[in-house]
C-alpha cells in the first residue's frame, strides 16, 4: 500500500504528500489538467508548445534551470493528450527551492515575444524532424484522422498541422495559459522524506496567494460508434511494407480498460506471445510486429502495427494477423496463460513503484482521473479478470466494423 495524505488550498490546489524516509531525496510533481484534446481544432499543438514555454523563465525567476542545478535537482516534462505534466527532484533539504520555481511559473510566465519565438522554433523543428521527414512518421496522423471523426484525439500532441504552431500569437499563449495554467486545475504531489506539516507551511506560503483561476470543464466532443470498416493507402519512401491496424477501446477507469490491456500482452507481450510466435518466428511474415493501446483517458485505440518481411504480399499477412484474432475470439485463453500476463505486470507495477518520481507521478494521475487512492487497487483489478472477460471483450473489440486500417506501402 502506498501511504499518503491530502489537502486543498482555499485557492483549490490540491495537495498530496506522500513520506518516503528511506530516501535523502525529495520529488515534486505538478499535474495540470489540460492536454493535446482541449485545444481549439485550429490552434493545435498549444499544449505541448507550452510544455517548452515554461521552460523559458517566470515573471520573477529569468531562468529556471540555474537555481534547481545550484540546489542539486533535475526536472522535466512531458505532455499527452489528457494531462500536461511538470516534475522535479532534488534533496529533499532544498526543497524549498522546488516550491520556489514551480509557485512562479503558476504565478506568471514571462510572456515575451523572444522567448515565444525560441520555443516555437524547437517545437517546428520537432515536428519536422520526427513527423514529417522520418520514415513511418506521419503514420499517426494518417491513423488517428481515420479513427477519429469527432473526439479532439484526431490530432496528435505535436499539433494537427505544422501551421498552427508557427501561426502562434501571444494573446493566444496568453490566453491558453490563464485559462489552464491555475491552481483550481492542478495537483501537486511532493513525495520523499517529507512531512506533512512542512508541506502544507510551504504550500501556503509559496501558492497560497496564487489566483485560483476557474475550473475548467472539458465537454469534449464524444466520438460516435464507427458502423463500418475504415482503409488507407499510403506509398511512400520507407524501406519496408508495414501494416497498422486500430480498434476503438474503453476509457481509462472503465473495468474493461483492464481486461483489455491483458489481451495486449497475450497477443504482444515479448517472445512467447501469440503474435510474435506465429507471425514472426513460425510463419515469417513479420520482421516484428506489436500489439498495444492508447492508454488514454477517454475511449482511445487499441494498435496492432508490423513490418512485413520483403516480399510478403499485404493480403496474405493480414489474413495472418485476423486468423490470431479469430482464435482470440472464439477460444478461451488458459488460466495458465492469463496468470502469465498478470504475473508480467504486477512485477512492472511493482518496478515502477520502486522510483520515488514513478510513484509521485502516479498519485497525480489517480486524483486528476477522480481519487489518488485508486493507485493501490490497480492489481486488484487485474487479477479479477477472467478467461470468459477475455474472450467477450476480444469478440467486442476485433470486429471488422470498428477497425481502421492503414497500408504503409514502400515505393523501394
């Protein structure tokens, strides 16, 4: 069990505290509850461009990495399509300093047209790179376009198009930030040998007096049921013939979301699994292939992707693929091989428990999604799942009807 405690500010931050007195060290990690799904469909790309803005000084700190590096602490981020997320570790004697630079970036940004400029270069350099000129790189462009027809997850983190972050104006940051960037849309957790009591005096000092902001609403567009079979062609210059195939899954809290990670890893969960073992070792189809999920808050994609070995026609390795698929739904899997895959990921929830950021991180996610205390029944959950689950789910979700398909075809 993981132990915690909670508290909210009058300005409605949420606060968790999580003590770990084996470690000399400390981590503070805000979640801010906006991602790639809550941007305007014509100024895409906003989360993440922000993800590198607030890197770029405070309204009273110019640079952020100087002091944290005096302190003898490191931070990043990353940003998705649900969540924006901030994190920092250091000794847990300054930790002080972590409250420092993260209560004035919530405060303010030093809005200022350089630094916008700088970091809407890196962010157009990234998408260029990895997008656009990178063999495969468009493909979940392509994929998420073609599963998705109303909910904001056609787009990817990145943004929809290159143009939206180079057409970036400051009112627009301005804007992006007062309206997500407050104290009523985060959580912030603080975890290592800490107290409470020191928490909770820091907290009120360093973001007491920080506006609250509104709460913010997402009332997303919800995608419909897909009634009818999507397929995309796509020729391009990559070296190999590869074949994505998606199904429309369950949301993140939604019992099934379990059950359907567990057929994942039956279907792609390292060298004895049933993909890899017929299609790739027995059949030689694949080069390598994988079958895995969005892990999304809303209904996101379950994917299965695979390079096909030179010379292999499409149709005869997508027949390969739906005869897997057929067996899933309409055999039962064993306990013996279900008990497998349960066993592969308590040890990962076990691993990722062990890193003091993982479970700070963690805490966030399980109070943004509606209570941090869910973070100690996740094997609970697992573990009730049962082969006739399996079965009813991979009947469910392998139907022709709600998949999109994308042929990435090589001009080689």
């Amino acid at each position: 069990m993981i132990q915690f405690e909670k508290f909210s500010l009058p300005n409605g931050l949420r606060v968790i505290v999580h003590r770990d007195t084996s470690t000399p060290m400390a981590v503070m990690d805000i979640m801010y509850d906006v991602g790639a799904r809550d941007e305007n469909p014509e100024r895409t790309g906003f989360a993440h461009l922000f993800e590198h803005l607030m890197f770029g000084g405070s309204v009273n700190i110019p640079n952020y990495d100087e002091p944290l590096q005096m302190a003898g602490g490191e931070n990043n981020a990353y940003t998705t399509n649900d969540l924006t997320n901030y994190y920092i570790q250091l000794p847990a004697e300054n930790l002080e300093t972590a409250f420092w630079l993260e209560s004035d970036r919530m405060l303010s940004l030093a809005f200022s047209e350089k630094s916008l400029e700088v970091q809407r270069k890196v962010v157009c350099e990234e998408f260029k790179e990895h997008y656009l000129t990178k063999p495969y790189g468009d493909v979940w462009h392509k994929l998420r376009a073609l599963a998705y027809k109303m909910h904001p997850y056609r787009w990817m983190t990145i943004g929809k198009e290159l143009s939206h972050v180079e057409k970036a104006k400051l009112e627009d940051v301005k804007e992006f930030f007062f309206k997500h960037y407050r104290p009523a849309n985060a959580i912030l957790v603080v975890a290592g040998n800490v107290t409470t009591e020191k928490v909770k005096e820091l907290a009120e000092k360093w973001f007491g007096e920080i506006p609250p902001g509104k709460k913010y609403e997402h009332n997303l567009p919800q995608e419909p049921e897909q009634t009818e079979e999507r397929k995309l062609e796509i020729n391009s210059n990559v070296p190999l013939d590869a074949l994505y195939k998606c199904w429309h899954i369950y949301p993140r809290m939604d019992r099934r979301y379990y059950i359907t990670d567990l057929i994942t890893d039956i279907l792609s969960g390292g060298g004895s699994s049933r993909l890899f073992q017929a299609l790739v070792k027995e059949k030689k189809l694949f080069s390598a292939i994988e079958c895995y999920h969005s892990g999304s808050t809303d209904s996101g994609l379950l994917t299965i992707e695979g390079k096909l070995i030179k010379g292999v026609a499409m149709k005869d390795a997508e027949s390969a693929v739906e005869e897997e698929l057929n067996k899933m739904k309409n055999e039962k899997v064993t306990e013996q091989e279900l008990q497998k895959v349960k066993n592969k990921v308590e040890s990962m929830i076990a691993f990722e428990d062990m890193s003091l950021i993982n479970r700070a991180n963690s805490l966030a996610y399980y109070e943004l999604m509606g209570d941090a205390s869910w973070i100690n029944f996740e094997l609970d959950k697992y573990a009730s799942v049962t082969p006739e689950d399996i079965l009813q789910e991979s009947r469910n979700i392998f139907r022709s009807t709600n998949c999109s398909t994308l042929y990435y075809l090589s001009e080689n």
